[in-house]
C-alpha cells in the first residue's frame, strides 16, 4: 500500500460504456514527479458529490500496478479536504 499527496495536474476521463461508466484518473504532482492515478467510474464520484479540478490537493491511498501505459497507483481511498471517500477495500475489490 502506498500513499500519495499533492496537486492534481491533469483529470482524465477514460470512455465507458455509459457516460457515468467511464473511469477517471488523475495525474498528481507529488516529490517532483507526476503519478498516475486510477480512482473509480465517473457516476460513483458524482454520487459522493466528490468533485475534482486541477489545482486541487489530494491524498491517496492505493496500490502500485505496471501495465502497457507503466506506473499506475489504483486507489483505495481519497482525501480532499475534510471528505474521505473510500473506492476499494485492501484487496482491491470495488465499492462500487
């Protein structure tokens, strides 16, 4: 499990099935570098009125993956200010 924090650089809206279906990933500037971060489907963080923009700082908590697009952190759960909202329990298992 790992943690990350800092700055969010960049919203990425991946295409789903249905509008709310796509998933959303972050870049976070943190330590000088940019992260990738995989976070849950559109409609799941409209619901939790999580709203996310660049500029905003967040903590994430997740697990580390290598894939074809290289380092990914899938998060288990996400800090904005005083909301936490939890995406995955600690075997990665949605909450969705």
């Amino acid at each position: 499990m790992r943690t990350a924090e800092g700055k969010i650089t960049e919203v990425i809206y991946l295409p789903g099935v249905t509008p709310d279906g796509g998933m959303v990933e972050v870049r976070l500037q943190c330590a000088g570098q940019n992260q990738l971060i995989r976070l849950a489907p559109v409609g799941f963080l409209k619901q939790s009125g999580l709203l996310l923009r660049e500029g905003d700082t967040v903590t994430v908590k997740g697990f580390p993956v290598t894939g074809m697009e290289g380092d990914l952190l899938v998060a288990t759960e996400l800090r904005k200010g005083e909301k936490t909202l939890s995406l995955r329990d600690t075997r990665g298992r949605q909450a969705w």
